[in-house]
C-alpha cells in the first residue's frame, strides 16, 4: 500500500435496523436483519451480530430464507440484485441482476425457480406506481446471473412489502393499496378486487396499511389505519366474502404477522404494545405492552419459539413465544431532532447524543451498538399526537466524565418555557450517574451553552459549570460542600452571574487551561478571568453575530476562534488581544480536536458541505475535502482512538490519533476512512458461527484458542464496520473508491 | 309550497313498548313482533316492511315466544301460562288454553307445523297437537328440574333440545326422555360462581346445538356426544337471542349491549369439507337489549327494548342496490296515534291506556318565513281519559268540531261528548252504545260531526248517527259486495257526508254512497297494501297511498283513475321518492288550494302540486333549501311536484287547521330514549 489512499466518507454504523422485516433462521438460532447496504446476522441467544453480509451497494429491501434450502438467504436490495447468501458461513453465493430497483422480495415454497419482486413501473420511480411481478431465476453456475424473465403478476400495488403477502401454499396473493384489497388467485389466474369505503359516519379510516395471509387456512388479514384488523374469509367470492373486524389499536396498524400454525395473529403499532390475537377472536387477546416505541415490522420464527419487533427506535426485541422479551438488539437511535449534538464521554469514549424521547444513549462506534440509556426527564412517554412532551436539548460532561450537566426544556406557548437543568454524578460503585443537583429554571429564557472547566490541572480543583442564556446572563455554578452536621452532601449551586450590556449569551467555552472563559454575546466576544470573574477584554471584529467559539489548544492555546453568520471566521490573539486573521467561510460546525491543535471547520456553501482541517497558528487549512455530503452538516465530534492508527499520508494524519464523525441533517452519521475497500473486504466471515452453538469440549477449546491467536494477527481493527454511504453517492473521492471495490470483488470470487 | 303557520307540536309524550319477541315466517314473507305490552303486529315484507296488522296489548297478557306454526297460524304464549292462538283477520286473540305449568318461556312449533313444544316455569316441556281450530294437549316430557329457558325441534322432529339454567339438555320425542344433559360454564364471580341461563337454543340438522347465554358466549355443541365443539365470547355482559337461516349456514346472536352479531358457517379452505364458524359481521344500532333477532333470507332481523325494528339486509345476498339493499330502522307504528278536530283547533294523542286532549297554542304576531314566533296562549292539556280494564285502546278519533271523542279497546267502544265552553272542560260518556259494535279497527266522524264510522270485521262499517246533546243510535252497516274476511282498518269520508271509502286487509277499497247506505264502486285491485286514503273536499277525488310508495287518485263520480293518476303511471315516480324508508301514514287537503295534497311519513312531509310537472330521475328530489337561493323566476323553472320538507323529525302527524295553519307533531327520539332505564355500562375507549 505505497500509493497514497484517498480519504473517502464512510457511513459509520447506526443503520436502520428496521428497514425491512427480519428472518429467523430456521431453527430459530440467528435474527437476520437488513441493516443498511448489509445484512446482519445476529445470534438470538446472545445478542451478538455473528456476520455482516457485505455486497450490495444500496439499501437492502428484503431479505427470505431460500424455501429449498434454509441454510440459504435471499436478500434483494435497491441496486437491482438478488444475492443468495450462504448466511452461516457469510459467503455470497450468487447475484442475479435484475435491473430494477427492487423494493420487496417474496419466495415461495412451492415454486422452486422463481421469486417474486415488487419493482417500479416502468422502471420510474417518481411515480407512485407498483408492480408485483415473478422472476426466474436462471440456473447457472455462474457467480453473477441476469435474470430477466419477468411475468407480470398484479399491477398498481402498493410500494411496500408490508401491503403484500402470498397465502396458504402459494394459492394466492393479496395485496392492498389505498382502499382496495386485491387477491390474485394462481390457479384460476383471476383477480378479486374488494373495495372499502374511505370513512364511516363514526369516524372510521379505511385505509390499508398492511397485509397477512393465514398459513393454513383461507385467511386474510388487514390492518387499516384507524387501528382496526379485518379478518377476511370466502374471498374466492366475489360477493358472498366476509370480514370480521378486530379492533383493538387506537392508531395505524403498522404491521401483522400470523404464527406459524396460524392460531394466533400478531399486530403493533404506534401504541409499543405487541398484540397477540388467539383464533381471530376479539375475546381472546393478550398483550406484551412497553416496548418502546412504535412497532414497525414483526415476524415469526419457522420453528414458533420466537417472534420479534423492529421498532422505529433502531430496536429489535426477540420476543418468545409466551410474549417475554428474550433479547433486544438495539441500534443507534435516531430520534427526529439531534438537539444535544454529539458528545464525547470521555470515560467509555462513546458517542453520546439523544435517544429515546427524553433518555441520553451511550452508544460505542467500534461495535455499533447502544452501550446503555440514561433516563434524563424520568417521565413516563405519552404517545399522543400534538403533545408538548419536555425535551432534552443540552449535554455537556466534565474533563473526567465524572459530571454530566442536561438541560431540558418544555416549551407550551412562545411565553411558557419550562426550564430544568441537571447535574449528574458518576458513581463508580454502581457504575452510572445519578442525580445530583436539579436547577428549576436556571435561565429565564433558552440555555444557549453549557461547558465545564478541565479542573484536573487546577489546585484547587473545584467543578465549575457556565450556562449561558437568552435571557442576557451567563451563570457560573460551582461543587459548594453544603453539608450538615449529620448529612454528608455536595450540590450545586450558582458563583456568578455576568452579563454583558443584558445582550443574549450565544456561547460560552472555557480554554485549554481553565483560566479564561470566553463567552459571546449577540455580535461581541468577552474573555473572563475565571479566578475572579473579572471581563479581561471584548472582541467585536469584524461585526457579526458569534455561531461558534473555541479555543485553541495545545501550542495553539493563545488563539480564540469564533465564526459569524455573515460568513466569516475569525481568529483572535489573546495576547495581542487583536484579530491575528479572519477568512470568509460560511461556517456551520467548528469543532477542535482534543488531543491536537487540529480544528475542523465545515462550511456550507449552495450545495454540499465542505471540510477544513487548519491549525490556528497558520490561516492555510492543510487538509481540504470537498463535498464531502450533499445535505447539512449538523454536528461533528473528534473521538479520540484508543490505539494511534498508523497513517501512510502524511495530509491524514490529523485522523491518527482521533477520527471525525460528523451528523447530517437526515440524522446520517458519516466519518472518514482512509483505508481502501481491499482492506475493507478482507473477508470477516473466516469465523464459523457454527461453531459457537457447538458444545464446549476440550478439543473445542484447543482449537478455539488456536484459531484465536491466528485471526487476531490478520485483522486489527475489521470489528469497525464501515459503511460506504449511499447518500453521499455524488461524491467524485466515494465513486472512485466503488469502482476500485467492483473491481476487487469479482477478482476475490474469480 | 306555500307559507304556514306551523304548530310544532312535541308534547306528545309517546313512548313505544320494547320489543318482546319476532317469529318470521319465510312462508308468506311476514314478521310477527310482540311488545313488551303485549301487543302483536304482523309486518308484510312483500309490502315494503308494511306493518300490516295491529293487536292491541293486554295488561295482564305478556308474550314470551311467538310462533307460526300449520300453515298461516300465530301462536303466542307468556308468563300468564297460556297459550293463544291470534285471528289474524278479526285482529285479536282467538282463543286461550293453559299450558299448566306455570309461566311459559318459549314455545317452538315442530318443523311439519302440526305440533307446539312449550318450555314451562316447573322444568316440563309440554307437546301440543294443533287442530285446524284449536291446539289439543298431548303430552309432557319427562319433567326436569329448572324453568325451560329456550327449546328448539330438530329439524327432523324426532329431538327437542331444551336451555335451562345451567345446562342444556336432549329429549327424544318418542320416549319423552331426556337422553343428553349438558353443562354450561358459569361466570366465576368472586369465590362464587352466579348462575348461567341459556337463554336461546337452536339445533341444527347436522346434530349440532347452538346456545347463547348469560355468561356471554356463544358455544356449539355437539348434541350426540354432549361435547363443546366451539366457543365465541361475544359479550361481557348476556347474549339473549339467536336465530338460523334457513340454509344454516348463518346464524344471527343479539346481546344486552345492544349489539347484534352474525356468524357464518365458512369452508377453512376452498374446495375440503371442513368449515368452521366464524363470527363476522358486527352491528350496534340499539341502544338496549335485543331481546329478539330472526333471520330472514336476505336480512337480519332484530328487535330490542328501545322499541326499535332493525332491518339489517344482507348485502350479499341482495341483488342490486335498491329498495331491499338498504337498512331500515322502525320505531313509531304505521297507525295514526293522532287525531286534530280542525274547526277547534284540538289535538287527541292515543297511548296505549288513555287520551289525552289537548288545546293548541296560539300566536298574534306575524314574522317572515323561519321565525320563531312568541306564544300569546299556551298548549293547553285539557283532558285525560283513561279506559277502564286491562285492555289497551286499540283506535280513537276526535270529530272535527271537537265536541265528539270515541276510542275503542278489543272488546268495546267508548263515546264520550266534550262541551268546551269558556275554558271549562266537561266531558259526558254516552252510556248506550249499540252491543254489535263489540270490536273496532278504526274511527271516523263525518265532517258535520253527525255520524260516526266505525270500520269492523269483514270489510263491515257500522254507521252510528250522533245525537244531541249526548247519545247515539246504530243506522246502518255498510258492507262489500263481495264479502271480505279482513277486517277494516282504514277509513275516508267525503266533505260532503257523501261518500265513505274503506280499504281493509285484503287491501280492496270499497266506496259506499252515505246518501244510499250501498256499496257505490270498488277501487281497481292494485296488489299492495294500502297505508292512507283521503277524499278530497272539493272534487270527491279519493287519493290513495299504498306500501310501495305509489300514490294514486281516483275519481269517485266518475268511478276511475283521474287524468293525473295515469299520468302518473305512466311517467313513474322519482327514485327518491320510491326509496323511502316509511309509507305515508296521513293525507290531507288545502282547500284554499285545490290542486295541492298534502301528505306526511316519518321522516318528511310533502305538498303534492298536481299543476307542476313531475320530477324524473335526473332532478334532485329534495330541492327546496337549493330552490330558496334562487330568484323568483329561476325557482318556477326548477319547481316540480313534490314539495318536501324534512324540518321535522320524526313526524307523527301533520295536519292543516280550518284557519290554515299547520300542525306538525313531532317525537324525538332523544326524548324516547330519556324515558328508557339506562343501558348497559360499557367501557367506550377514550372516556
């Protein structure tokens, strides 16, 4: 690897788990689920993601055991192909083209060389029409197959793979869209349409979400989007069919499944309660409430000792089948809005951001999953569609970890704002953080900022926090002992309050050392002594109101840096107390490395974002990547690596010791890789999952302990699992890399 | 259409008897119903759901079962212990027999019609043999503990399945033993368990019983074996009735919630033999208790104590989207409860037990068209009259100049003489009424309030002459030429004191000369029965109505349809029109506008302009709020015959006052359902 290696954008763990419906294996030891461009494999017992079957280059829509051979697994994605994976082994062992964006994927026992695809008409996909149509799937020994003879099937059908399902031994499809329910019979090559009316006089909404077909029995069920499921029956009639309704779900049904016997049907929505229907009876139902959030998709496994949810949450939850959850897999969770931004626990290293409504997650890149939640508002979650629920918008954590400040705001009208600010601290006993201090309103309007000062370098060590506000103040809170005579207790409590010409404080941020703060007010910077509270100096060159601040670190440690909305970015000395340099940049996200003086700076100009990594000594930035996304970037975080990666280039070498994540506004979270996509293919699949649910025996263990010592020389750090982002496909650096990778991958299978 | 005043009257304080129990006869197409008052109607559902016939209720008679049974033959029996057999043609009961053993639960007739089983209070069920002009006793099963809640023949005849409390059980008709004895679950209430009634049973010919109970459930069993086949919670609270169709393969369950359930017998897969029961279709359109469903080929019948008639057609298996394909929901009956002496502005309200008379208010302010006007005198209750015995008053009417009031119970007719003077009400029973008059269906006073009409059995009308001040004599019997069985049940008489018309069960309108005492002409049979006749005071032209919505005018001088009839005919009417729920139950005139007829259903009345062209399909019927936007000329291009106004709702009677302002008598259904117990609680999401 001698030739220098673009820096190429990779999407970096937290797909979507819940893209599509998850499969169980057959006997119900692995969860496979489509996660982004890969399918993972997950072990059902342990939570472990056992595989990551890497090949598609776009979104995975579905993924089916393959009915003659369930070692095998069908996925098909939005690239235009079926691969049939051997899921145990993690190999591909075929790609059929087909040349469609396929959005769902169905098989069948019965029919033995063709699946069944919905794909768009007339291969548009702005227009809003479906088509379900069978493909053969030619038998070849070639590795990659074109597989183009279509037979159209139903026409006009919904887009999702949840508006169609086959019935009892292929002898029919149904499928709804809008208020239609269509069932095409195999046999008689007939199709029967069943129209409902859109609303009723007492409010109904008739509308067809999703779609079941009884195992066993001549049997539909549909979900509709007032809650109701229907039951159909005799609908080989075209009059004389039937329905029953359950109703139960107080909003939209957003998915059903029937067990593998079919004597109970499954049904969730937004309530997070899994629903589960014993002989179509409205009588008799059980339920498994609290699961967390809307339910999206549900399946069942073949043998019937489990079912599982995915959740909007980025959650799957195993669940068997006497309704107890049994495992969770939890990705990241993308929530609506990322207000706290990204934040670094300096204790566990983890990205902490928002996640549940109202909770914090810890989540660990290397791994790509939720290390724990933190309950921050510790109210109970009401879904309810117009409900101002308190939202958790700031998080700051001292040098150590051993403090996190939160703020939280409710917001009823423009003039009642609900304030509450929260201290937390970690306990080592108990290894979390608890309450410490709460702070009704420590604002009278919007919290702005919030930092702590490092106190590790200081005498006297105090933790102080700086809150800055709308409301023109800025507050210190200091760690005061209030202890009584028989109570030993710490608890915070406001120093000083600073103002500056009552402007609103935007920013706040202490330097390197702690002894000087820095906040901003409307278009002034003001540098404060933090011994004495003293204002030292007030910058307010070139005008501008302040977006972002920082100091420089490390030998750069004399330098302030601010950037305005008028597109400029500053540069302060402090201690000539002038402008050392300023360049129009139209910053959104400034953001210093902790371990180096190196500062990322992204700016937006019409379209895509644009990355400048520049030390503050030196105006020229030393590393520019352009375009690195076409959408907003929102936040970035430098994480700091745990072992120093050896960078060849010498232009990247800024990424050695932390990497930059950063945030888009589609909630996308996208770093840098300056490995290449051979290094990225090294096949991760040498370890048999097999042999995990193999007994413990003496030979096992000598083996095992000698397969260990041999992978862990050939791949260090392959457990980061990097994604190539779809959504950054303009970028010219991103399509270079994905020929590069065609290449590499037809010569890996030759 | 004309302005009125309009007298909106509401306080009639109506309140119609709760539904007991219905028979249907697939047969001939008709539906008995029984109230909770005991009174018996007889609905033709080949006349558009017509209610055909009326018994008044009794007070000591309660109706527990009702069957048909030989043929056309209605039997009743109830917590008195009889047994009755309805005359359908005289309108009453025919005759009584007690079962002996204490109050009756249920009474089912064998599937060949010729035996009745009864369902008694002491545990015995009782076979009755049915004779052509009575029903014999025959002999009791063996006798078990527990009242007999509901029993059901085997469709072979040879099985009785019987539901008692807590259990069900199989007699064999031959021996009379009880040869299956099943158990039902209870409701577990606590440490105790409260009992469980089965309150209906049906047994179908595959061996299979089906039974509804307290405990909610609907179960199927297996009758040979004694085994529960299937189960269906349908109710937290009672399931009190069931019925099967004909074909079994769809079953009808109606619950204290008020809410009627169907099952279907449907294959689990297409082409194998099993099938499965499988509830289906749910509809709550009562409010109380059903206390009676049946199940007719293409509908679902149901009943409750809210006193409504639900008609719940099977859509798939209407054919077309007609007059059949659409709900239908009775609550008032198809009689005239009302009658208006014109000339003194009175009002006569009949409930089932007294009269009530009624001065209407009056107003001396004018106000343009949708004013509220202010009432300078009050509706004023000027007279209660009860009517002595058990028995509930079967017809009344007030003479126009409000100084007659006769009414009539199943066996005798009142007349009493009201002397309104000043304000004081006196009123004097005229004590000698002629004996022959022994049952009335209907009454009428002439327009010079000198004789009284009463229409009787046979087609016959007995003429009384009115005397002052207080008395009266029998004058004549008019009867048809032919000879009728059916009794009379509508009556007209001309302005004039001319003529008479009156149409009876067999739905043949006779008109009678008063000059001559003798049939004048015969109406042409039209084949529908007949719900309102009116003579027109000017033209002596009888304006008839029938079931099917037609409406017809024929001319009694020249013994034919009018011009305007045939046209009628022979243009048809508006869709609109021929798809009403209600028939039109009341006609009457404005003479100051010879031209128009004015008449009125439940839901709407309507002036008939014979002078404006009739509407045809294309039009919208019900124009008139749309007519009101437009100018005066505009609105006489778009104008055509049918003038509706559906303001009032629901509308017992409308009538035009000498002085030509409008009474309209109104019920709401709100006010009904006040007057009802409170229904079952039920938890409603989100309250």
């Amino acid at each position: 690897m001698v030739a220098q290696q673009p820096l190429r954008v990779v999407r970096c763990g937290g797909s979507k788990l819940s893209g599509a419906r998850a499969a169980f294996s057959a006997d119900a030891k692995y969860l496979l689920c489509a996660s982004g461009d890969y399918v993972k494999v997950y072990s059902t017992a342990t939570e472990k993601c056992v595989h990551i079957l890497q090949g598609h280059t776009n979104l995975v829509t579905g993924i089916q055991l393959n009915p003659q051979n369930h070692m095998q697994l069908y996925s098909c994605s939005l690239d235009g192909t079926i691969k049939l994976w051997d899921f145990t082994d993690g190999i591909l062992i075929k790609t059929f083209v087909v040349g469609y964006k396929l959005f769902a994927f169905y098989t069948l026992a019965g029919s033995e060389d063709s699946v069944f695809i919905i794909i768009p008409k007339k291969n548009e996909d702005f227009l809003d029409w479906f088509q379900l149509v069978s493909v053969k799937l030619p038998k070849t020994p070639d590795q990659e197959v074109e597989a183009n003879e279509l037979s159209l099937i139903l026409d006009d059908i919904g887009q999702s793979p949840k508006c169609t399902a086959f019935g009892r031994e292929g002898e029919y499809v149904a499928s709804v869209r809008g208020l239609d329910l269509l069932v095409y019979f195999f046999k008689k090559k007939k199709v029967n349409r069943f129209p409902l009316s859109a609303t009723s006089r007492k409010g109904a909404n008739n509308y067809f979400t999703c779609v079941a077909c009884h195992p066993k029995e001549d049997c539909i069920a549909s979900g509709h989007k007032d809650g109701k499921i229907r039951l159909w029956r005799n609908f080989n009639h075209k009059r004389e069919y039937t329905f029953s309704t359950l109703h139960w779900h107080h909003d939209v049904v957003m998915d059903l499944a029937f067990s593998v016997e079919g004597t109970s049907l499954l049904s969730g929505g937004v309530e997070s309660v899994l629903v589960q229907w014993r002989e179509g009876s409205d009588y008799k139902k059980e339920f498994l409430p609290r699961l967390g959030s809307t339910i999206e998709h549900i399946s069942a496994s073949p043998d019937g000792t489990f079912y599982c949810t995915s959740h909007t949450e980025n959650k799957i939850t195993i669940i068997h089948s006497n309704l107890s959850v049994s495992a969770v897999i939890q990705g990241l969770v993308k929530g609506s809005d990322v207000k706290t931004g990204l934040v670094v626990d300096p204790r566990t290293k983890a990205l902490v951001l928002n996640g549940k409504p109202g909770h914090l997650q810890f989540y660990c890149l290397q791994t790509d999953k939720q290390l724990y939640n933190l309950d921050i508002v510790q109210q109970e979650y009401i879904h309810q569609i117009g409900l101002n629920q308190v939202d958790l918008v700031k998080a700051a954590f001292s040098a150590q970890g051993s403090w996190l400040a939160t703020v939280e705001q409710r917001e009823e009208k423009e003039t009642e704002l609900e304030l509450q600010m929260k201290l937390w601290n970690y306990d080592e006993q108990t290894q979390s953080f608890t309450l410490n201090t709460r702070i009704n309103m420590p604002h009278e309007d919007h919290v702005t900022a919030l930092c702590f000062r490092d106190t590790d370098e200081l005498e006297d060590g105090t933790p102080t926090l700086v809150t800055a506000g709308n409301d023109g103040r800025f507050k210190v809170w200091v760690l005061v002992n209030d202890s009584d005579s028989e109570k030993q207790s710490m608890g915070w409590s406001c120093d000083f309050v600073g103002s500056y010409h009552n402007y609103p404080a935007t920013n706040c941020c202490f330097s390197e050392d702690g002894s000087l703060l820095a906040v901003s007010f409307e278009e002034t910077v003001t540098v404060w002594n933090s011994d004495t509270w003293d204002l030292i100096c007030t910058f307010c060159h070139p005008p501008g109101r302040i977006q972002n601040l920082c100091f420089g670190r490390l030998s750069c440690s004399k330098y302030l840096l601010g950037t305005t909305d008028n597109g400029f970015l500053c540069c302060w000395n402090l201690l000539s107390c002038a402008l050392e340099w300023s360049a129009q940049l139209n910053v959104m996200v400034l953001q210093p490395d902790p371990l180096s003086e190196n500062i990322a700076a992204v700016s937006r100009l019409l379209e895509g974002s644009d990355l400048f990594v520049f030390k503050p000594n030196e105006p020229r930035p030393f590393c520019i990547q352009r375009n690195v996304c076409r959408e907003r970037v929102q936040w970035a975080v430098f994480i700091p690596r745990d072992v120093p990666d050896s960078i060849g280039s010498e232009k990247h070498q800024w990424l050695s010791r932390s990497q930059l994540y950063f945030l888009t506004e589609t909630q996308d979270l996208l770093t840098f890789s300056t490995k290449s996509a051979e290094e990225r293919l090294t096949p991760s699949s040498k370890q048999l999952a097999v042999e995990e649910s193999l007994p413990m025996t003496p030979f096992s263990l000598l083996l095992g302990k000698h397969r260990h010592q041999q992978r862990s020389k050939e791949n260090a750090d392959l457990d980061t699992a990097v994604v190539q982002s779809h959504l950054a496909q303009d970028s010219p650096a991103i399509k270079e890399v994905r020929e590069r990778e065609s290449v590499c991958e037809i010569n890996m299978h030759i | 259409m004309g302005e009125f005043q309009v007298h909106r009257v509401r306080f009639f304080a109506y309140v119609p008897a709760g539904i007991r129990c219905l028979a249907h006869s697939p047969r001939s197409a008709r539906l008995a119903l029984a109230r909770t008052d005991g009174a018996l109607e007889v609905y033709n559902f080949a006349a558009n759901y017509f209610q055909e016939k009326g018994i008044p209720g009794h007070e000591t008679r309660t109706t527990e079962a009702l069957c048909w049974a030989a043929g056309d033959r209605l039997f009743g029996a109830g917590l008195g212990g009889d047994i009755s057999e309805y005359d359908l043609e005289k309108l009453r009961v025919k005759y009584s027999l007690d079962g002996f053993g204490g109050p009756i639960w249920s009474m089912a007739a064998d599937p060949s019609g010729t035996q009745l089983a009864v369902g008694c209070e002491d545990g015995s069920v009782k076979l009755f043999q049915v004779l052509p002009d009575k029903i014999q006793f025959e002999r009791s099963l063996d006798r078990q503990k527990g009242r007999i809640m509901s029993l059901s023949w085997h469709p072979s005849g040879t099985h009785i399945a019987v539901g008692s409390i807590d259990l069900l059980r199989v007699f064999d008709v031959k021996s009379g033993h009880a040869i299956q004895r099943i158990l039902v679950d209870r409701r577990p209430q606590g440490l105790y368990s409260r009992e469980c009634v089965v309150w209906s049973v049906a047994f179908l010919s595959d061996g299979t019983i089906v039974s509804s109970d307290s405990v909610g459930k609907v179960q199927f069993w297996d009758s040979e074996k004694g085994t529960l086949l299937e189960t269906h919670p349908v109710s937290s609270s009672a399931v009190l009735c069931l019925a099967v169709s004909e074909e079994e393969d769809s079953i009808v369950v109606g619950t204290s919630e008020g809410a009627v359930y169907q099952f279907q017998l449907l294959p689990v897969k297409w082409g194998s033999a099993e099938s499965k029961w499988v509830r289906t279709k749910p509809f709550q359109h009562h409010t109380h208790d059903v206390r009676a469903v049946a199940h007719s080929a293409t509908a679902l019948i149901s009943g409750g104590l809210d006193a409504q008639l639900v008609i719940r057609p099977l859509m798939e298996r209407v054919h077309g989207k007609g007059y059949d394909a659409a709900l239908r929901k009775f609550t008032f009956p198809h009689r005239r409860l009302v009658s208006c002496a014109k000339k003194a502005g009175l009002l006569l309200f009949q409930f089932p037990q007294h009269l009530e008379l009624w001065r209407l208010g009056a107003t001396n302010s004018a106000g343009k068209d949708g004013d509220i006007l202010p009432v300078s005198r009050a509706p004023e209750h000027l007279l209660q009259l009860k009517s002595k015995g058990p028995e509930h008053i079967c017809c009344s009417c007030i003479s126009l100049c409000g100084s007659w009031i006769a009414y009539s119970t199943a066996s005798r007719l009142h007349l009493h003489r009201v002397h309104l003077e000043n304000g004081s009400v006196s009123v004097k029973r005229v004590s000698k009424v002629p004996k022959l008059l022994c049952s009335a269906h209907q009454l009428l006073c002439s327009a010079d309030s000198t004789s009284l009409f009463v229409a009787s059995d046979e087609g016959a009308v007995h003429v009384l002459k009115l005397l002052e001040p207080g008395g009266c004599g029998h004058l004549q019997t008019l009867r048809p030429n032919s000879g009728s069985a059916q009794a009379v049940y509508l009556l007209a008489a001309s302005a004039d004191g001319d003529w008479l018309a009156a149409a009876g069960g067999d739905w043949e309108i006779n008109v009678y000369s008063l000059r001559h005492f003798k049939p004048h002409c015969t109406v042409p049979a039209y084949n529908c029965a007949v719900t309102a006749l009116a003579i027109h005071p000017v033209t002596n032209n009888l304006v008839i109505t029938h079931s099917d919505q037609q409406v017809f005018e024929f001319s009694i001088p020249d013994r034919e349809y009018t011009t305007w009839s045939r046209k009628v005919q022979q243009h048809g009417l508006h869709k609109g029109w021929l798809e009403r729920d209600t028939p039109i139950t009341h006609i009457t005139f404005n003479p100051k506008q010879p031209a128009h007829i004015l008449l009125h259903d439940t839901h709407m009345f309507c002036i008939l302009d014979k002078s404006l062209p009739l509407p045809d399909d294309a039009t919208p019927l019900m124009n008139q709020t749309a007519l009101k936007q437009l100018s005066e000329k505009a609105r006489r291009g778009y104008a055509h015959a049918f003038k509706i106004c559906k303001k009032y709702q629901p509308l017992l009677f409308v009538d035009l006052l000498e002085e030509g302002s409008l009474v309209v008598v109104e019920r709401p259904l709100m006010d009904i359902k006040t007057q009802l117990p409170p229904p079952v609680q039920q938890k409603k999401f989100g309250t």
